[in-house]
C-alpha cells in the first residue's frame, strides 16, 4: 500500500488515484461478484491488453484493493478477488450503476 505522504490532500482524488482508469473499474466490477482467474478476466474485459491487465491488478493488489491467490500448481492456478477495503470500494461502482440508470433514462 501507498502512504499517506503518496497520497494526494483531496479525499477524491485519492479514489480516483486508485480506481482513476477505465479498467480499474471494470476490472473491481467483475471481482465484486466472484474470484476470477487471469484468462477469465482478459476474455470478459473486450479489448484489454495482457500488459495492462497485468498492470492493473499488480496496481490494484499493491493498493490492497484485490487480492491474489496463487495454489502453486501445475499447471498455475491462480485467482484474484477483492479484499475488504476493496468491497469498501466497490460501493462506488453501485453509485456510479445507478447514476449511469438515470442518466441514459433522461435522453
């Protein structure tokens, strides 16, 4: 995890440091419902790069949103969910839903 000095003085703009890209969130979207393997992330996020999903979730664990399990198997297993600062976080994407509800229902 970042410390405090890493973090910027507005409140808001330390979430949006943490979650500030578009795969974050889908990324946070999708581990809110269930642990998800690599391969399974990659095939349900349309358009992501290996490079930047590896990038995000090594972000996104560092920052203690997700975590990663490794079983140490072999062939590799390993799986990926949310931690409980990041269901914390997930709250957000439930505002962000329902405010997204409401704005397509006004055009």
């Amino acid at each position: 995890m970042r410390n405090i000095n890493e973090l910027p003085e507005c409140p808001v703009a330390t979430t949006i440091s943490l979650v500030g890209s578009k795969w974050k969130l889908l990324i946070i979207r999708n581990l809110t419902k269930r642990t998800w393997r690599f391969n399974e992330l990659q095939k349900s996020l349309n358009g992501i790069s290996q490079k930047v999903l590896t990038d995000s979730l090594r972000q996104l664990e560092s920052d203690g949103i997700i975590f990663r399990k490794d079983y140490h198997t072999n062939p590799p297993k390993v799986e990926y969910g949310m931690t409980d600062l990041g269901l914390e976080l997930s709250k957000i994407l439930d505002i962000m839903a329902s405010f997204g509800d409401f704005y397509k229902s006004k055009l």
